[in-house]
C-alpha cells in the first residue's frame, strides 16, 4: 500500500527546481565533449600543414620562377623530362620576359618564355651584339640558358632562343622581382597582361609585398593609438570625453572628405589605363559612400546620446575601480594578441604552401608547369575554419580570463585585502575546467561566419551578373549575419562570466545569465550600452587615423598595385589591435553588470545578507535608479497630460 504523502514527494521531485547563484562554490570540468573534438580538428589541420609542406612551394609565389620550373634565388632540384630544370639561380633573383612587349595569354598561358636573370637590362638592347655585351659586362644572360654566351651573334637559331628586339630598357619591381619594361607602350601592354590577367591571391601578395614597409609603418601606429586609447579610458575625465567626441567627428569627417577628394582626383586623372588603378577608383568610391553612411549613423548618435556623459564618466570610474584590484588586466591582450599573430603567421605560412601544392608537368619544348592537386580547394575551406575557429577560441579564452578575475575580486567579502594573483588563478581554473566552454562558444560564432562567408564568396562569383534586386538581398543577407554575430558576442560574453561565477556548462550558463539580465535590464541597462558605444568610438577613432594614413601614403605609389588591398588589411588590423585592447573595458563591464544582478539576486543588503558591492558601485546605482525614476515620472506626467485632453467644439 502507497504512503498518502510519497504521490506528493513524487511530484515534488518533479518539479524542476530553480538553480541558485552559487559565486565561486562549486568547480567541474564542463563541455569535456567539445574539447576532444576540438583535438581531433586540430589533428586534422596538423595533417594540412604536413602535407602542404610536403606538396607545396612557397618560394614559386614569393620570388617568381622560370620557364622550366626554377625558382629564382633558390638553387633547384631537377624536373625529370626537363633538362634545363635543376640549376642553381642563387645569384638570379630577378624574372625577366623575353617578349615583354608582346605578351599575350593563351589557354591560361603566357606566350613568352620566362627566365632567372641577375640584372634587369636597364637601357635598350637594339641588337644581338649588345645583348651579348650586357651578358659579358654584366654576367646576366638573356637567352635561353642553353645557349652560351659566346654563340649569340653565330648561332642560326639565336633569333629563338633569345629576347625578341629590342629589347626594353627595365628595371627591377617588388612584384615578384619582375624586370618591368619603362617604354610608355611595353608598360602598358606588359602591366594590362600580366597584372590584369594574374591570379588574384598572386595580385593580393603583390599588393602586400610592394606597400610592406608602409603596412608595417601603419601597424606600428595603430598599436601606438590603441594603447593611447586605453590609457585614455583608465583616466577618464569629462573633459577627455568631450575632448575624445570631437575627435572622432572631426577624423569621421575629414576621412570621408578626403575619400571623396581622392575619388575625385582619379575620376579626372587622364593617365588610368590600367585595371589595377580603374580598382582602386571604384573601391575608392565605395569607400567614400561607407563612410558617409557611417559617419551620419555615428554622429546621429552621438547627438542623441550627448546627455549620458556624465553618468558614462562615472561608470568608467567604477569600472577602473575593479581594474585597480587586477591592473594587470590591461596587459591581458598583450599575451592574446602575440598568441594571435603567431597563429596567423602560421596559417598564412601555410595557406601560401597549399596555393604552390602542385604537380610539375612538362610540356612541348621542355617547359613546366604545375597543375594543382585533387582535393586542394576542400583542404582551403578546412583551413580557412581553421583560421576563424581558433581565433575566436584564442579570444574567448581572454574574455574568460578577464572574467573569471573579475567574478573573484568581486566575491570578495573582505575589499581591503583583494585576493592575490587573480589572473593566474583565472588561467588555471580556465586550463583546468573550463576550456570546453571556451571552444563551444567560439564554435558557434565560427557556424554562424561560414554561411557569412560563402555569401561573400557567392556575390564575388557573380559580381556583374545579378541585378539590383539579388545585389539587395546580399546586402540584406549581410546585415542580418551582423546584427546576429553582434548579439552571438554578447551572449557569449554572458555565458563565459556565469560559467566563472557558477562552473556550470555552457548551455547552462547561459540560460541563467539570460534569465537574470532580464529580470533586471531596468537597472542601467541604457548607461552599460552607451559604455560600450563610447568603447566603440575609440576603436573608430583608431581605425579612422590608421586609414587617413595609409590613404596618404598608398596614394603616392599608384600604379602595378591595387593599394586597396593593402588598406583593407591595415584597417582590419587597426580594428583588430584596438578590439583586443579595448575590449578588456568592454568584459569587465558586462561582467560587473552580470556579478552586480548576481548580488541582487542572491543578496538583499541586510546584516545577514550583505551585498558584495563596494560603496562606491552602490551609490552610482542608486544615482542611476534615481534618474531612471525621475525618467518615470516625467513619462507617466506627459502621459497623463495627453489623456485628460478633451476635443472642444468649434465656435
């Protein structure tokens, strides 16, 4: 027979109960799941880097190579069925085109043989016998290597295996070394080939390696401006934040005039011929019309945010007041953004050995050419998940570092005494319990960037052919993976700092976290958004100075170079190094706000339950109640005033 109350207890058991807040408590490994598919991912990027180290040849896309499958500068191994393949172009860094004003392409291949030189003929060779007065004065031979020198004026076959006359003067250009005709008619017919014609990673590279000096030059100074801005934000005033506004709508404002000038300038520039510079006019032109979108969102909102600075001020204050207890916060992303460079010197390392992964074939006249291997281009999209997914891991481990030492200065009864050494102790509870929740998070930020990317891939496939109808709806497409991978972050960053809170798993955690900001989002949930849009100015502020810059020093080199390319990368880069930075402001704010409705929710301020809060944080939120009440009222009065008016007849 049944107990009358064991049907109660059943039920009650049942009944699912709320799971309490309990800071620091309990610690568990969490997504352990996710971790080992994380190491079976990385095994299968070890078998890339492996095998594009075996198959692939960096050096054929750095340096340039020949006809005959040498690479120039390096000393070569042989190709079998090529007997002029194998030899050693040591002192032959430079590539020269024995008809270079006559180049054409035919079946994805260029007319003219190409050879190893170690001089660029810098006057015109009019005929063989000055030909082989270069080769004999300066040691570079312009024909075919198998004939020698002293056979160029006797050989019957000299006119075929040497360059066709005359020959251009040239001279030597980082593009791939190449020896670049300087006769107005060669250059034209020579660059619209070879530059218009060549592969677009080749054009990419080119771009990089031309501008080199001023991409690193720019880099050096958007790491300088983002450190300046974090300085800025840990002693901030008023008056710098009146003082930080106007320089951002002064730089917004004068990047966009001077995109329009430039545009302007090339529009009327008589001399663009060539597709590289017909490029950076349209970019130029969508670059002028995003700025000007941007600046009028920026500056609309500025203005109507204008009236929070005060109360923005203060929350900077309170928030460099939980810095104070851990100032090696703001070396945080120091450590990241080392880590990060070294993974993408890595994986750019290796990308460029898969795009020269191919097979040596030769063909008619003893030539080579390389045909890339089955299965490359599934082996680029493996990589390039790998390229999004550990970097957002890399990330998230720094935002659960900053959280996690956060969570244990501010569950700290006694603020006198801060616990010691709280970022280490983060990094050991994170290493130890928590790395599958870092990956599991990054993961979804990587799903939610691959259909993002396969759209832009899909648009650039069908750029010229889709209307404006579809060329909308992309646009669309974009916007709305935006919106989604902004709202992905910042839930992200919620789950993170529960999980530092409570150790429970990443589902978990963040389903608490989004129960609790709702319960109360009233509190300052307007002050913590206008925080993280000034964050956000400052980062603009580094990017809009970055690019001013590299706009003018790309602007001087114009020519045999889409400098687009080169200023897209900088601007990524400057957004990226200020993001890093920056971002520590933007972790320890939301993770205050979330241990902050953590200490509403398990605390009540009384002498048995005290809050964790110090003094100063409490009295900025009753300052913030405060207005928001007075808010209130004053929307309740108008509201009352517009109801108790009568329509009154017309006299």
């Amino acid at each position: 027979m049944q107990c009358p109350g064991a049907q109660y207890l059943a039920s009650a058991e049942r009944t699912p109960r709320q799971r309490e807040w309990r800071p620091q408590l309990y610690r568990k490994c969490t997504d352990t799941t996710w971790l080992f598919l994380f190491f079976l991912f990385w095994t299968g990027l070890m078998f890339i880097t492996g095998y594009s180290v075996a198959a692939g040849a960096t050096g054929r896309l750095l340096f340039g190579y020949d006809s005959f499958g040498n690479v120039c500068g390096k000393k070569n191994s042989p190709v079998e069925g090529a007997p002029l393949s194998g030899q050693d172009m040591t002192r032959k860094k430079h590539v020269f085109f024995m008809n270079s004003c006559n180049l054409e392409v035919k079946d994805v291949r260029l007319n003219s043989t190409i050879l190893c030189v170690s001089r660029c003929p810098e006057e015109q060779l009019s005929t063989l016998e000055e030909v082989q007065l270069f080769a004999d004065n300066n040691g570079s031979f312009l024909c075919v290597y198998s004939l020698n020198s002293i056979n160029y004026t006797q050989n019957p076959n000299a006119y075929s295996l040497c360059p066709r006359l005359p020959v251009p003067p040239s001279k030597s250009f980082p593009l791939f070394n190449q020896c670049i005709p300087q006769t107005p008619e060669c250059y034209s017919l020579f660059a619209s080939v070879l530059i218009n014609d060549v592969d677009i990673l080749h054009r990419i590279l080119s771009g990089i390696m031309s501008g080199r000096d001023i991409i690193l030059g720019l880099c050096i100074f958007a790491l300088a401006l983002s450190l300046g801005m974090m300085v800025t934000f840990r002693f901030i005033t008023t008056l710098l934040v009146h003082i930080f506004i106007a320089l951002i709508i002064s730089g917004l404002l004068f990047v966009c005039g001077v995109l329009w000038w430039l545009y302007y300038d090339y529009t009327h520039d008589l001399s663009i011929e060539l597709d590289t510079e017909r490029e950076n006019m349209k970019c130029l032109l969508g670059f002028a019309v995003l700025s000007t979108v941007i600046t009028a969102v920026l500056l609309s909102l500025i203005f109507v945010l204008r009236k929070r600075i005060k109360l923005t001020v203060e929350l900077f204050q309170v928030i460099n007041k939980a810095i104070s207890n851990s100032p090696f916060l703001l070396f945080q992303p120091l450590w990241t953004f080392a880590i990060l460079i070294f993974f993408w010197v890595f994986w750019v390392a290796v990308l460029l050995s898969l795009g020269t992964a191919g097979a040596a074939r030769v063909i008619e006249g003893g030539q080579v050419e390389y045909q890339p291997l089955v299965g490359i281009r599934y082996m680029w999209w493996y990589h390039l998940i790998g390229l999004i997914w550990t970097s957002e891991f890399i990330l998230a481990c720094q935002q659960m570092t900053v959280a996690g030492a956060l969570v244990t200065c501010y569950f700290n009864r006694n603020k006198n005494d801060p616990p010691d050494r709280p970022i280490l102790w983060s990094l050991s509870i994170l290493f130890c319990y928590h790395q599958g929740t870092a990956i599991k998070g990054s993961f979804l930020i990587t799903v939610m960037r691959i259909p993002r990317t396969i759209l832009m891939y899909i648009s650039n496939a069908l750029k010229g052919k889709h209307g404006a109808w579809s060329r909308c709806v992309f646009r669309c497409c974009f916007c709305c993976f935006w919106c989604l991978d902004k709202w992905l972050r910042q839930f992200n960053q919620n789950a993170y700092t529960a999980t530092a809170i409570n150790g429970t798993d990443f589902c978990t955690s963040a389903q608490d976290a989004l129960k609790l900001l709702s319960k109360n989002s009233s509190q300052f949930t307007s002050v913590n958004c206008f925080g993280d849009f000034v964050i956000f100015l400052g980062k603009v502020l580094v990017v809009c100075f970055t690019v001013f810059g590299g706009l003018m020093a790309f602007n001087y080199n114009r020519a045999l170079q889409v400098w687009v390319i080169p200023l897209l990368l900088v601007a990524f880069f400057a957004y990226l190094v200020a993001h890093s930075f920056l971002s520590v402001f933007e972790t320890v704010l939301d993770a205050l706000f979330l241990c902050f409705a953590v200490d509403l929710e398990t605390n009540d301020g009384s002498s048995e339950k005290p809050y964790f809060m110090d003094q100063e944080f409490l009295s900025f939120v009753k300052r913030i109640n405060r207005v928001n009440a007075v808010r209130a009222q004053g929307a309740e009065h108008s509201l009352r005033n517009e109801e108790g008016m009568e329509l009154q007849p017309v006299v």
